[in-house]
C-alpha cells in the first residue's frame, strides 16, 4: 500500500493541508520538512489516526475542536485505489470522501489486516526507538538472534522480556525456594491444613467427653447421697442431746412444785393492791405529822409581833405629798444662799461700769440715752459707709497721677514713630502689584534665557550638519538634478549650434569642429551628471536629506532669533513699567523684589504707630475716668458727714466723733442693760424660793401635830423625814402579821385533809387482808410468794414440755424423751464431734466433684464453636490463591520458554539472508568503514567486520552512532524479507538522521531511496539540511514536502 | 398453615474459590451457610410455620466435625420450643454422616428411616410426611417407588433426595421420573438433591428449593427455602425466600465497545453496582467474565493483575455487606486476527506455541514447569488444568494468554517492572 495524497483537513495546526504524492513515478522517498514548530509531531499523529483511528483524548484538538478534526487520504495498492477520510468519533470514524461511514475492513484490507501496534511496531521508526534498538543489542550483547527480532519485530527487547518473564516467574515459584510466593504460600496451606484437621472436632472425642461428664455426674450425685445420711444422722443426735438436758429439767422442776404442795387461789391483783394500800397509807400518816408541826410553827411567829401603831392611821395621800416635796424643800435650803450671793456680784459690777461710761452714775439714767435698734442700725451702717469712702477718696488721689503720667509718655512715643517712617502711608502702593511685577520680569528673564538655550543648540546641530554636508560632497561634489538639466540646456544649445552650423552650406566643414567638441563636452557632461545622478543616488539623497535638514535648521534659526527678540523686548517693557512704579517708593533703582522688603518694613512701622494710638486713647480714658471718680468720692463724703451728726447727737458725742467711738458706746450701753436685766432675773427667783419653804413647814407640822408630836420641835424637812421612816415601818409589820395569818390558815385546812386519809387507806388494807384470810399486811405478803413460786414451776415443766415437742417436730416425743433417758450425755457429744469430721470431708469430695463435672460441661460447650467451619474457609482462600498463582506462573514460564525458541527459531531462519542484506546496508551506512556482519563466538553474537583489517568488532565495541546504524541496517533488512512476503506498507521515519553526520546522512538518504523501491518511505525531518543533501542528490526518487501549519497559504507547497 | 421447604444445607462447608486480598471481607464470609440455617430457622419462627421439612444433605458426608451437629441442634431446639414440627431425611451427602450419630437431637425432630419409606402422619397439622433417607452415598435405586400411598383427607408431603431423571453437575442418585411423582398422588413433593432452585411440576408440587447458601461461583443468584401455604389439603401458595448470607453474582462484561482499559473497568463498575443492588445488602461474591472481540484483547489478557486490582479496589467501595472478587476470567478475542502476518517477527511466536503447547505439549512442558505440579495439594491441581494432562481446550486458552502476555510485553517495551 501507498499513499498517493495525505489531507489534514482539519488536525492539529493544520488547515486543508495537503501533501500530494500522485506525482511520484514508484513508492518514492518521501522527504517531509517541517521545522520546529511547524507541526511535524502532529503530521506523524495524524498518519496512524488516520489509519487506525482518532485516541479518545487528543492533543490536536487545539486549533479545530474536536468533533471538527478530519484526516482524509488516497491510498493504493496493486492498482487499487481507496479514497477515505477519518472523523474523531466513538463509532464510523471511517467514511468515504463525502462524509458516509465505511467498512473498517475495507481499510484493513489495505493494511494487511495489522492493528496500530503492529503497524506501528513494523513500519514505524523514530530516532529515539533507534537509538533504544542499538542499546538493547548492546544489552543483549550481541545475541545474534535477539538482534534479528529486535529490528524485525520492534526494536524492543526481546532480551529484556525474557529476562522480565523469567524474574518475575521466579518471584513466584522457585523448585528449592522458601521465599517466591508460592513457596511461601504452599508452607502456609500445610500450616493452615494443620490447623484444620487440630480445629475439627470428631464426634468420637466428643461421645468420649459426654461419656466422662456423666461418669463424673453419677460420682457427684453418689457423693451427694452419702454426704445427706450423715447429714440426717447429725440432725438426730444433735436432737437428743438437745432433748437430753430439757428432760432432765423438767422433772428437776416437777419434783420442786410437787413439794410446795397446795397453795390458795389468791385474786391475780392482790400483791398491787397490797402495796398500793401500804404507800398510800404510809403517804397520809407524814402529811399529818408535817401540818401538825406547821400550824404549831405559825402561830409562833404570830406571837412574837408588835401590837399595830397609830401612824398606820396617816392618809396614803398626805404620806405621798410630803414624800414628793421633801427632796425640793432640802435643794431650795441649799440654793438659796448661792442666789442671794450672784446678785451681790452683779450690783457691784454695775455701779463699778457706770463711772466709765460716763453718763452719770445713776444706772436708770444712764440706760435711758440707749438708742432705739433701728437707730443704732442707721449708725452702725453709717460707721460702715465711712469707711468705702475714706478709701475711695484715697484711691482717686492716688490714681490720678499715674493716668497723666502714662498720657504724656505715649503721645512721645507716637511722634517719635511718625517722625522714623519715609513714606507716608497713604502712598504706599499695594503688594499684590510689587508681586505682580516680580512675576513678570522673572518670567520675560525665563523666556529670554530659553530662546539663548534653543539657539545655541540649533548651532551646534546647524555645525554638524554642516560637517556631514562637507563630507558627502567630498571634492568632487554631489551632481544634483539642477545641475543636470543646466547642463543638458547647455547640451542642447550646442547641438543646436552645431545644427545650425551644418545647416549653412556657407560654413565650412572645420569651423564646425569647435562647436561640436563643445557639444561632445557639454554631452559627456551631461551624461556624466546623469550617470553619477544614478550611479551616486544614494549619497546625492544623502547630500539632499542633509541639505533639507540644514534649510530646516536655518528656517527654525530665523524663528528662534524672532522669539529672542520678542522675549528681550518685552523684558525692558516690564521694567519701565516696573521703574514707574516704583517711583512712588522713593527710589526708582529698587528691584521689586527689594521694593517688597522696604515695603514690608514700612507697613510694619505704621501698624506700631496705629496700635500706639489706640493705646494712648484707652490712657485718656482712663485718666478722665479717675477724674470723675476723685470728684464723685468728695461729694459723697460731705453728705456723710452731715447724716453722721444727726445721728450722734442723742449719745451725746460731737460731729466729729470718730464712727468707732461711737459703736464702742453703744456697745457699753448695751452691756449695761444685759447686766441689769440679769439682776433682775436673780432677785425674782430668791423671793420664789423663801414662799416654797415657808409652805412646806407649814404643812409638815400639820403632820407632826397630830401622829408624832414629839417630832414638831425638829425643822420642818428632818421632821418629814423621820414621820416618813416611822410609817414605813408601821406598815411592813402590818404587812407581815396578814401573810402569817394566811399560811396559819392554809395548814390547818390540809391537816384536817390529811387525816381522813389516812383513816380511809387503814381501812382498806384491813380489808384485802381479810379477803386473803391473812391477819396483817405482812403474813399476806408471805403468802402471795408462795402462791408465786408455785405457779412460776408449773410454767417451766409446761415450758420444757412445749420444747421438748418442738424439738421432736412431730416425731413421738415419748418415744424421743425415753431415748433420751436411755442415753449417755458424752456418748452423744463424742458421735455428733465424729459426724462433723465425716460430712466436712464428703462435703469437699462432693463439691470436687461438682467442680469436675462443670469443668467438663464446659469442655462440652468448646465443641459448640465454629474453628473447623473457619479454619477449613481459611484454607479455601489459601487453595484458591495457590491456583491463581500456579496459573499465572505457568503464563510467564511458557512465555520464557517460548520466547525463547522463537528467538532461536529467527535466527536460523533469518540470519542468512536478513544478515547478508543488513552486511551490505550497513557497509554501506558506515561509509565502508565496516565490511561486513558475521556470525562470531558461539555461533551466536554478533561481529561487524571491520574493513581496514578483517577484524570483528563485537556490539559493545561499537560507538552509540555505530550502533544506531547497525539497528537501522538490520531493520531495513528485516523489512525487507518481510515485503518478499506481504504487500509493502509505508515506512514512517522520523528524524532518524538527526545525529548523523552530513556525508552519512546523504548516504542514508542514498540507502532510503534505493530501498523506496520496495517501499514508500515517509521520512519526517526537521533538518534543513536533510532537504539541501536530498536536493543536492538529485535523485528522482526523493520528492520534497513542506509542512506549513494553519492556512496561511491557500493550499500546501507539496512537491519533489 | 404454612410448612418451609428446605434443602442441601450442607453446613460449616467453605465457600470456595476466594482468594484473599487486602481490602477482601474476610470476617464477613465465615459461618456463612450457619448464617443462612439461622435464617432458615427465623423464617420458620416468623412466618409461623407448622413444619419444617428438609430433603436431605444437612451435611457434608466427609466433615467430622462435631461442632457443626451441636450448631444444629441448638437451632432446632429453638424451633421445637415454638412448636414447629421438623421432619428430615438424609441425602447422598449425610448418608454416612458421623455427626448426625453423635448429636441428640431434640425429641420432636423425626429423621425418616433407611430402611424403607415411612410416614408420619401429625393429626394437630393435618399433615402426613412420606420420605426416606439414603442408607449410603451411592443410592442408584428408585426410592420413590417404594414411598407408601397417599393418606387421605390430609395434605400429603413426600420428602426426597433425587437427581429426578438428571440434572447438569449433580450425581444421578434416586432416579424416578416426575410422572412416578405425580402419580403417586401428594400434594407436595420436597426434593432435595439439585442446587438450583426449580419447580418441577405444578398440581401437585414438585419443587426443588435448591441450597440455602450458594458455596461457589457456579451457584449464582438467590438462595433459600420455599415457603408452602396450606389449607386442609390444598396448597394455596408456594413462595420462595432468600436466605443466603453471601451471594455470588458473575459480572459480564463485553469489551467489544470498549476503547480503554478504563472503559472495562467503567463497564465492570456498572454490572457490578447491578449485582450488588440485586443482592439487597448482602455480601456479594462475584467473578467477572471479560468476553468479546475487542482491539485492547491481548492488553486485558496481558495486564490481568492490574484489572484484577482495579476490581477489587472497585469491589472496595460496593455498598451494602461489601464484595468480594472471586477470580476474573478473561476470555475475550482480537478484533481482527493480522490477515498476512509474513515473516513478522512475533508470527513466529504463533508457530512456537503451537510447537510447544501441541500433540506433546505434556512432555514439552514439564521440562519448562519443573515439579510444581508435584507439590500442589490435589485440591489445587485441579483448580489449575495446565499442570494437570493438558486437554485441547486448556492448550488452546493457554496458547491466546500467552502470545497475549508476549505480543503485549514486546509491543509495548513492558518488562513487567
């Protein structure tokens, strides 16, 4: 099969991309140049794409989207020809050139039925697979046989694959080995085997088991028999020993009743009666012997009294009032000296004041000239007054002086600073036009400035200019156009002298001689213009740039001295506006910006002087101020005075009384009348007293007079005193001869009570006694402890008896207490001491054997589990693991195995003719520096024959070049034998020169094309020089492509 | 009233065939045909059941051990307690069964005898059971033709152990035709025997439950008992009930569209999600079957650990009780055979194998496979038939696998690293 044309559609970077192999007389070597970039990776995708079908994930799905990708080609094979284009899709990729999906094995046909692997494998080859194919035969060492199948399958190695196959079945399983899995796994299945056949439980061993559990269960149960006699035993021995004492008991108690013999039937509550009688009776018997010595007791007391006295007839309420007084009756007696003694003192401290007030000493007269409180109010406030205006008057006096003084110096002070200023301040003008000016002329001085800079650069520029302009025109100058068609208007003029001249028959032949050399001359200078006008074109246009720029420069000159001139002009108009200006500054010379500092000092002196003149008005103020103070001030005082004299005049003091002279007098006055009022106070209370102990005597004697006379000499408080104390006591004897009275009373009452008691209970014990038929309370109480005795006796057998039943629990208990009779007390102890021992020691056996039987059932219930079940699971995972493992290592051990014979099987079948054809390639590759392949040691490796000697070079000595041509010598060959046999399918290179040298790379190409006799070559080469050397070849089997990627040219530069 | 219908317990026997790997639910797969007796016996329980009837194979006639007899009659005093009559018989499998004689069983359970067919007849139920147990393994006779007549007015159960006249994979033992069934004139025939579930006839019954718990990957699909509905003498209902623990499902993939391997995988996720949704929680143990003529062919033979390992990663994340992959069985073809292989090199591997793996292939081979073969335990050598006298078949599929594994390690530079 070959390709007759190959369509990118729409793949990859390409768009209608053709590559138009029609023309190609034969197969053809098919040389495809795409650059870096250009595509040449995806021209090669899409050739098996094309073939084989678009993979699911592509990478050339970038500049068409997926479902937009198109391959299309015309292929033939013996005539045949099939046009077909393959889409990216799941399913009928394949269609014909309108889109409709065809046969897969149509295509297949012309494939050979291969699958991309194989094709891929076999007609596909790339320098990094060459490569890889020169490395493995160097891995292989050589082997002849390897060699073969590796370029004729693949060049993959088939040495590495055996020795793959091989590793890895030896992973598995080894015959001696203990660590390949199989191994390892087949020790575990004999283990887990093992441990299966141990975790079943036979059922023989289990009856086995059954058997002894209830061989143990009759022992236990044979052990529990034995232990229950004893047990019954115990109980009946213990039973007589315990029947033994009580019988013994009761007929010890029996004998004892029958010997108190009868005894009467006493009422059950004669013993309590008894005693109840007896206490009562004893009880009544000391209450009358106490209130019999009580009564006497009291009327002893009664007896030893006084009679009552007669001041016991004093009214409670004259008793009470004299108690009431007699404290104050006593006070007013010491108080009253104290009284008349403060009123002496204060008498005496007034008449001693009087003389040094001054008003007389008569103290009534003097407290007359007292003032009213509103008056000595008004003088008080007067005094006060006084003061405010004595200082305020002081204080004008003082401030006036200062205020005038403070005038003067300030008016100084201001004629001073209007004297220091030059200019008036009306005239200074205004700071935003000093500002103003300063602006302007730093601008029109900027302006000049820049125009002098821009000249003097177009200077410099004109200067070079200049240079350059002087060295183009060099000496012989530049011929220019203008000069040209003077000198073809001079040309012409002489022609047409000439003309002229040949024209007039008068003229002879020899005076045209000088008119046509001048014509020559002004000809050949023309032509000579015109020529170097053509032949020095680049320099006259170099002259006529430079020439432009300078006319440029000038013109740009002449408008730069315009500017310097309009900047200059406008400077010196500043400032002669400026000097006017500043004329009104005193000093036309100033520049503004000194005007401005003057300026500033000027308004700075005038603003002092302002502020000066406010001072000096605020001054005036105040000093018209204090004036008017100073003058309000003696007025007021003048008023004063008057008033102050008005005011006096009843304290008898003149006008010019000081206002402290005057207080000081009233106060005098003031104390004076305080002093007297208090005097008057003292005598008042002594005249109250003397009336208050006057009364109380009066009313003491009264008193006295009438219940204790012989008190009426005492003073009346000692005489109170005593009355009171005698009738105190008068009444606490009263007082106890009632309460003695009461209590006499009281205890005959309760004698009387306690002796009908005490005949009541005497009565009744008498009569208990009789009931009994004793003949006193003592013999019945003998008698009552006998009848207790008895009954108690009778309790206890009948107590014995009840027990003695009990203990036999329902048995015949006359039977048990005959046995018991019959019995020997030590005998019954030594046999219950014997069955103790013997049931503790059956207890233990019978317990040990229970134990036993537990543990066995025990044992039982491990049957119930499920190891077996598992453990044989277990070895079910194992049995399979083993089988999967078996399977997979006889895969890779017939794998090797076969691998093997195949190896060898090429080689005797191929290495004939594959090695003789792959001698002459390779001859021919290596430029004839090998002469040949051979067959070396063994019969096995391989040799290349070197021809300088004859010697055989093994792979290993091989240079990596080398060895890279002998893969593709061997391949080439392989392929060879492989198209003697099916049709040829294309062989797809790419890039398989890349690291060969020129001369070899040409002898490559020389090798392909002779071999795209058999076979259509594809060769992908980014090598520019792949194409010059095929070029340079000549041969008519290469054909050229260039692959050029997207649509930049309307269809592909495709061609040989 | 309801009677169950079980049969081919076959109890504490493994489940074959799974080989253990990392994320594989080991725990889960233990006492699995315990598990299913245990719901056999709350089936029972819940259902309310009057009888219990099993046909046979209780157990397996080689296991010894005790343990699994003990499991036994403890389920079945469960049922006792309730009330359930438990009628048995023995099969091929439990004929010499040595448990069965060392394990008392509870009183009301009744084993039918050997010797001849016998019947029981349960007046509270209504119900008389004919059936008799195998005597030994091997029992080629017609046991249904000695089963007693039909007792009238009651609804009458025969209990069987039979292969009917054959059945794919199971020994012909009790031979009888369906018409001898059918003839003889009960309502309800239990058979046992046969693992997969079928009814035979219908008026009256002939119905095999098939076993209660599938124990490798040839018994796939829903295991369990049938549950039989009575009123006097006629049958209302026959229903069958799931009662497997683990079940094994074979996921088919047909790699004919595939383009990748990952759409293999893709494919086998699919079916295999499909499987473990029928299996309603349970833990499934599947095998999947890759088949059809695909160009990834040699790719899939070749790299069959890595898509064993993509299927137990997969198996990993299945729902429910989990998954288990049982083996994967790759059987698919190339899409088109290399029409004129000339003198490639790999047309050589063809010719070698058929060298190797031909008329003398045994001796060839074991030149190349040593003495493993002597050292596989029996019950693995028969897993692996290549070891073993190698058939036409097996050298045929050994022959694709290994020119797969070959024509996949040469064409792609794999050396198996």
């Amino acid at each position: 099969m070959r390709f007759r044309r190959l369509s990118l559609d729409a793949y990859g970077p390409f768009t209608a991309t053709t590559l138009d192999m029609a023309g190609a007389v034969g197969n053809g070597l098919h040389l495809i140049y795409g650059p870096n970039e250009a595509g040449k990776s995806s021209a090669l995708r899409a050739i098996r794409d094309l073939l084989f079908g678009m993979p699911q994930q592509t990478q050339d799905a970038h500049l068409h989207a997926a479902p937009a990708l198109r391959l299309s080609a015309l292929i033939e094979r013996d005539g045949e020809e099939l046009a077909f284009a393959r889409r990216k899709k799941r399913k009928d990729s394949l269609v014909n050139l309108d889109d409709q999906p065809i046969d897969e094995a149509k295509l297949a046909r012309f494939l050979n039925g291969l699958d991309a692997a194989t094709f891929d494998r076999l007609f596909g080859l790339d320098h990094a697979r060459l490569q890889l194919g020169g490395e493995e035969m160097l891995a292989g060492r050589g082997d002849v046989g390897e060699a073969l199948f590796d370029a004729g399958a693949s060049g993959r190695s088939v040495h590495r694959v055996k020795l793959a196959l091989l590793a890895e079945a030896e992973e598995l399983y080894k015959d001696r080995g203990k660590t390949p899995e199989l191994n390892r796994l087949l020790a575990v299945y004999a283990e887990q085997k093992k441990r299966a056949k141990d975790s079943v439980h036979s059922p023989e061993k289990y009856d086995e088991q059954q058997e002894g559990v209830r061989e143990k269960r009759r022992e236990a149960e044979a052990r529990r028999g034995e232990l229950s006699r004893l047990r019954a035993e115990k109980e009946h021995a213990v039973r007589i020993r315990n029947v033994l004492s009580s019988v013994i008991e009761r007929d010890r108690k029996s004998a004892q009743r029958a010997a108190l013999g009868d005894v009467p039937n006493l009422r059950r509550d004669v013993s309590e009666q008894r005693e109840r009688l007896t206490l009562l009776l004893q009880e009544a018997e000391r209450d009358v012997q106490r209130l019999s010595q009580k009564v006497a007791e009291e009327q002893g007391k009664l007896g030893r009294l006084p009679e009552p006295s007669p001041l016991l007839g004093m009214e409670e309420g004259a008793v009470r009032a004299v108690e009431r007084k007699i404290g104050a009756a006593q006070n007013s007696l010491i108080d009253l000296p104290k009284r008349q003694a403060e009123a002496r003192t204060l008498r005496d401290a007034i008449q001693a004041k009087l003389p040094r007030v001054g008003l007389g000493t008569d103290i009534e007269g003097v407290l007359g000239r007292s003032l009213p409180v509103a008056e000595q109010a008004r003088l008080a406030a007067l005094g006060r007054e006084y003061q405010g205006l004595e200082l305020k008057v002081e204080n004008a006096e003082r401030e006036l002086p200062d205020a005038r003084a403070k005038v003067e110096a300030l008016m100084n002070i201001i004629s001073l600073g209007q004297a220091a200023r030059r200019i008036e301040q009306s005239a200074l003008p205004p700071p935003e036009l000093v500002e103003r000016f300063d602006g302007e002329l730093a601008q029109a001085e900027e302006r000049v400035e820049a125009q002098r800079v821009r000249l003097a650069a177009g200077e410099t520029d004109r200067a070079a200019l200049s240079h350059q302009l002087e060295l183009l025109r060099g000496r012989e100058g530049v011929p220019s156009a203008a000069l040209l068609a003077e000198a073809r208007v001079q040309r012409d003029l002489r022609l047409r002298e000439a003309q002229e001249l040949a024209a007039d028959p008068k003229r002879k032949a020899l005076e045209l001689c000088l008119p046509l050399a001048a014509l020559a001359q002004s000809s050949a200078y023309a032509d000579t213009l015109g020529d170097r006008l053509r032949s020095e074109a680049q320099r006259v246009a170099e002259v006529e740039a430079v020439e432009q720029q300078l006319a440029k420069l000038e013109r740009e000159r002449a408008q730069m001295l315009a500017d310097r001139e309009a900047a200059e002009s406008q400077l010196r108009e500043v400032g002669v506006r400026w000097e006017n200006a500043a004329r009104g500054l005193g000093s036309s010379e100033l520049l503004p910006s000194e005007a401005r500092r003057v300026l500033q000092d000027e308004r700075e002196g005038w603003k002092e002087v302002a502020r000066q003149q406010q001072e000096l008005a605020r001054a005036q103020a105040a000093l018209g101020a204090a004036e008017l103070r100073a003058t309000e001030a003696g007025r007021r005082l003048g008023v004063w005075r008057e008033e102050w004299q008005v005011a006096v005049a009843p304290l008898g003091l003149a006008a010019n009384a000081r206002p402290e002279q005057a207080l000081r007098l009233l106060e005098a006055l003031a104390d004076l009348s305080s002093q007297r009022e208090q005097l008057g106070l003292i005598e008042r209370r002594i005249i109250g007293i003397e009336r208050d102990i006057t009364a109380f005597a009066a009313e003491v004697r009264l008193l006295t007079e009438s219940f204790a006379p012989e008190l009426s000499a005492l003073p009346a408080p000692e005489a109170a005193s005593r009355l009171l104390e005698l009738h105190r006591r008068a009444s606490e004897l009263a007082r106890q001869r009632g309460s003695i009275d009461g209590e006499l009373g009281r205890a005959r009452r309760e004698l009387g009570e306690a002796d009908a008691r005490r005949n009541q209970h005497a009565q009744a014990l008498a009569e208990l006694c009789r009931e009994a038929g004793a003949v006193d309370a003592a013999s019945l109480l003998e008698l009552e402890q006998k009848v207790e005795r008895a009954r108690a006796l009778e309790c206890e057998v009948e107590e014995l008896g009840a027990r003695l039943a009990e203990v036999c629990e329902g048995d015949d208990v006359d039977a048990l207490v005959e046995e018991a009779r019959r019995s020997d007390k030590g005998a019954v102890a030594a046999r219950l001491a014997e069955l103790d021992d013997l049931i503790a020691l059956r207890e233990d056996e019978t317990r040990e054997a229970e134990r036993e039987v537990t543990r066995l059932e025990l044992g039982l219930r491990t049957y119930e589990g499920r190891d077996g079940a598992d453990a044989a699971q277990e070895l079910s995972a194992t049995v399979a693991r083993l089988a999967e493992l078996s399977s997979a290592w006889v895969r890779r051990r017939v794998a090797g195995a076969v691998l093997e014979r195949v190896v060898e099987q090429y080689r005797d079948k191929h290495q004939g003719p594959v090695l003789s054809r792959a001698s002459e390639l390779f001859r021919r590759l290596t430029l004839g520096r090998f002469s040949a392949l051979r067959v070396g040691l063994e019969e096995t490796r391989l040799e290349c024959v070197e021809a300088i000697d004859g010697k055989g070079l093994e792979v290993e000595q091989l240079s990596t070049g080398t060895r890279m041509q002998l893969f593709l010598a061997l391949k080439l060959a392989s392929l060879e034998q492989y198209v003697k046999t099916a049709p040829p399918l294309p062989l797809v290179l790419d890039d398989v020169l890349v690291e060969w040298d020129d001369e070899r790379s040409r002898v490559a190409l020389s090798v392909l094309a002779e071999f795209s006799e058999r076979l259509q070559i594809l060769l992908f080469t980014h090598h520019g020089r792949d194409v010059t050397a095929a070029e340079a070849l000549g041969d008519g089997r290469i054909f050229t492509h260039h692959l050029v990627p997207r649509a930049a040219l309307p269809s592909n530069a495709g061609g040989g | 009233m309801k009677l169950v219908h079980a049969a081919d317990l076959h109890l504490d026997s493994a489940l074959a065939g799974l080989t253990r790997y990392e994320s594989a639910p080991a725990d889960e797969i233990r006492g699995a045909t315990r598990r299913a007796f245990t719901n056999l016996v709350s089936l029972c329980l819940e259902e309310r059941a009057a009888l219990l009837v099993i046909s046979g194979d209780l157990f397996d006639g080689d296991w010894r051990d005790i343990s699994t007899g003990l499991f036994f009659a403890a389920q079945l005093n469960k049922l006792c307690e309730a009330g359930v009559q438990v009628v048995w018989i023995r099969g091929n499998h439990d004929a010499v069964s040595q448990i069965r004689r060392s394990v008392r069983l509870p009183e009301a359970v009744i084993e039918l005898l050997a010797e001849r067919a016998e019947t029981r007849v349960f007046d509270r139920l209504g119900v008389a059971v004919h059936g008799r147990s195998f005597a030994k393994r091997d029992v080629t006779e017609d046991l249904a033709a000695t089963y007693p007549d039909r007792v009238p007015g009651a609804l009458n159960v025969g209990l069987l152990h039979t292969a009917l006249e054959g059945r794919t994979g199971h020994d012909r033992y009790a031979p009888c035709r369906v018409e001898t069934l059918v003839n003889r004139g009960y309502e309800y025939w239990a058979l046992g025997h046969v693992h997969q579930r079928e009814v035979v006839h219908v008026e009256p019954y002939v119905v095999f439950p098939g076993n209660l718990q599938g124990r490798h990957a040839r018994e796939l699909g829903e295991k369990g008992a049938a549950l039989v509905t009575f009123e006097g003498d006629r049958i209302t209902a026959v229903e069958h009930r799931a009662l497997d623990v683990v079940r094994w499902a074979e996921v088919a993939v047909n790699a004919a569209a595939a383009q990748t391997f990952d759409d293999v995988i893709g494919a086998a996720q699919l079916e295999l999600s499909r499987a473990a949704a029928a299996a309603q929680g349970r833990l499934l143990a599947f095998r999947v079957k890759v088949t059809g003529a695909t160009p990834l062919d040699a790719q899939l033979r070749a790299g069959r650990d890595k898509l064993t390992e993509e299927l137990c990663s997969l198996s990993y994340g299945v729902g429910g009780a989990g998954a288990w992959l049982e083996k994967l069985v790759v059987t698919t073809e190339p899409v088109a055979q290399s029409a004129t292989l000339g003198d490639d090199a790999l047309a050589e591997i063809d010719r070698a194998l058929g060298d190797l793996l031909g008329e003398a292939a045994a001796e060839t081979l074991s030149e190349y496979l040593g003495d493993l073969s002597k050292k596989l335990p029996a019950e693995v050598l028969a897993e692996v038939p290549e070891l073993r006298t190698l058939s036409p078949e097996v050298a045929a599929e050994l022959a694709i696998d290994v020119r797969s594994l070959l024509r996949e390690r040469l064409a792609t530079g794999q050396d198996g690293a």
